[in-house]
C-alpha cells in the first residue's frame, strides 16, 4: 500500500512541473527567409487593388479593367 502511495506522490510532483501534458503538441510549420517579405507584398498588392476599386466605384466610373494590363477595357 506504501509503495502505491510513493508512486501516487511521484505522479503528482511530475504533474505539477508539467512533464505530462493533456494538450495536443502544436503542429511545427517551417518559415524560410523569403517567405514573410512575399506576403508583405501580396498583401501591399492588395491593398492598393481594393483601394483602386473602391476610388473607381466612388466616382461612378465602371469597374471594367483587364487582368493583362490592370486598367480599363
């Protein structure tokens, strides 16, 4: 009975310094140098797109523009 008491004992200091954890291990993604300053660019894209349609909407001018060049057909 002692003996189940001092494994009792050891299982709750363990558990209090948190070598036995209930969460889930966090997914490890891998980030390459290149990465971050390519989405800064995406999102700088499109923010200055969504800015350009929303000053074309504002005026009353159509939204019609080319995907090739980006202006109006």
């Amino acid at each position: 009975m002692e003996s189940l008491y001092h494994a009792y004992q050891a299982y709750e200091r363990r558990a209090e310094r948190g070598e036995f954890s209930t969460q889930r291990p966090k997914k490890v993604y891998i980030r390459y140098a290149y990465r971050e300053p390519v989405l800064a660019r995406v999102g700088d894209f499109l923010i200055r797109t969504g800015l350009k349609l929303k000053c074309r909407y504002a005026t009353g001018k159509p939204m019609a523009w080319s995907p090739m060049t980006g202006s109006k057909q």
